[in-house]
C-alpha cells in the first residue's frame, strides 16, 4: 500500500515517522511547491522490498521506482507536516497528491485532538468513521445549519468501513485504547461548557475533534484517494484548561498507533 500522512505540525509527524520502523527515510526530504516538506519511507529503506507473508517474486512484483507502479508490494508512507487549520491542510495535502510521483492508495490525516467525555479519555486513538466539518454553515435563530441544509456542498466524508475495521483490529490486537467515531473538523478549538454542549447536541457520537481532517478529506476526495482521520486525544473538550493537557502522553499514543499500522494494514492492499 502506498499512503500519504497528513498532520499539522512538526510533533506529530515526528511521532508517526517514529512509529513506523520498518519504513526507513530514503533521500532528503522533498520540498513540495506549497512550500511544505515531505519525508519518503519505502518499506524497507528501498524500492521494492517484499513485506513480510508476500510470495517469492515478490520483489520483481513490487518494484517501485520514479514514476511508480500500481504493483501490490511497493509499501510506501510519506508524511508531511502541512500546518494548522483546514485551509493549510487541504492546501498541503492538494501538493502532495498532484506532486506525487504514483498514485496513493490512501490517505490518512493523523496528529493529537481534544477528546469528548465520555467516549476518548486522554491518550485514547479516535479513528474516524466520519470526518465532519462541524462549523462549516450557518447560525440561525432557529439553531444551526450544516451546509448541506443551505444547498452548498458537503460537511461530511465517510471513510471506507471496511478499512476502519482493519485499523481498529490492529489497535485492539496491539492493546492500544481506541474507538471508531465520527471526529469532528474545526477552525476554532472549543474552549468553553457552552461551545461544547452545543457541539455534542449536534453530535452525539462524536470522540474527538481537531482542526484538519475534513480539508485533508477534502483533498483526498477531489484526487479519488479514500482517506481516514487518527487522533490521539491530548485533552477533554471543554473549558480550556493547558495544565490538564497530556500532549507528550498523546504524541506517545499516536506513535505506537502507527507501530501497529506500520507491520499490519500498511502492508497489505485496501
């Protein structure tokens, strides 16, 4: 599988480039033309490495080199810190696809977020099975209005359910705390009882919510890759409070999250 990871800062893509062991740096990192800079680990630290449970001939079928291959055991991830907001990550994550020298099999917006009582506890990994964009319409004296109810494009992406599986499979097998929610998309960290009361009247089920998933979504749909949210929960939701924030316990999580994707679904095909 071949998969872009999109997180917004420098911490977080450390974290998940930690994780994934066997998948080694080859080059310097790649300037994208956003501006933004991507690191590219083959499997392996080479082209066409077989992973581990592939045939013998693995490595004529897996060869990948500049211009690519749509040949089964070329496991590549490349991850890129593209900076914060949805804006900045569907931007980063726009350059990345079309800069790309093969097509991505998947893409995965990844980081740390707040999570929701009583669903994601600090250091729990959400892994979305909706990408919403939570204030992406209108206030009316009526109540909110997602933009679908106003006629003008979409707030939500469904990852594949199939491959939501697999990743919470992975994480249960590895005896890492997780659940699958929707994780909610936001320009503005909540910060207040009120603000989020009223995000979980519209959201129930929501776990989590950070700030880049639904542009990362947004980018990955208008290139037909399919794409999935990971947070790894750093803080309640709610009133602000940074003493209470755990982000080195997060960071920490969201690297032993990718260990496990990294020798399980990572090498197998979508």
């Amino acid at each position: 599988m071949r998969v872009l990871v999109v997180t917004a800062v420098a911490a977080e893509s450390d974290s998940v480039t930690a994780g994934l062991a066997g998948f080694v740096p080859v080059g310097p990192p790649r300037v994208l033309p956003s501006g933004h800079t991507l690191t590219h680990l083959p499997w392996g630290g080479r082209y066409g490495v077989p992973v581990p449970g592939a045939p013998a001939d693995a490595m004529a079928l897996g060869a990948l080199g500049p211009g690519g291959t749509d040949a089964p055991y070329g496991a590549v991830v490349d991850v890129v810190a593209v900076g914060v907001g949805p804006a900045a990550a569907a931007v980063g994550a726009t350059s990345a696809l079309a800069g790309a020298p093969y097509a991505y099999d998947l893409v995965v917006s990844a980081g740390i977020g707040g999570g929701f009582d009583p669903h994601a506890p600090l250091g729990t990994v959400v892994v979305s099975d909706a990408i919403v964009a939570a204030d992406l319409g209108a206030d009316t004296p009526d109540g909110y209005l997602a933009v679908e109810e106003l006629g003008f494009g979409r707030s939500v992406h469904t990852p594949p359910p199939g491959l939501t599986d697999r990743i919470a499979k992975a994480l249960y097998e590895g005896g890492q705390p997780h659940v699958v929610a929707p994780v909610l998309t936001v320009s503005t960290v909540t910060g207040t009882a009120t603000r989020t009361a009223e995000l979980i009247a519209r959201h129930p089920h929501a776990a989590a919510e950070a700030m880049e998933g639904f542009g990362v979504a947004e980018a990955a749909t208008a290139h037909g890759v399919p794409v999935v949210e990971i947070r790894a929960v750093s803080n309640a939701v709610g009133p602000r409070d940074r003493s209470a924030w755990r982000i080195g316990q997060a960071l920490d999580s969201l690297r032993y999250a990718f260990q496990l994707l990294g020798t399980t679904v990572f090498l197998e095909d979508l």
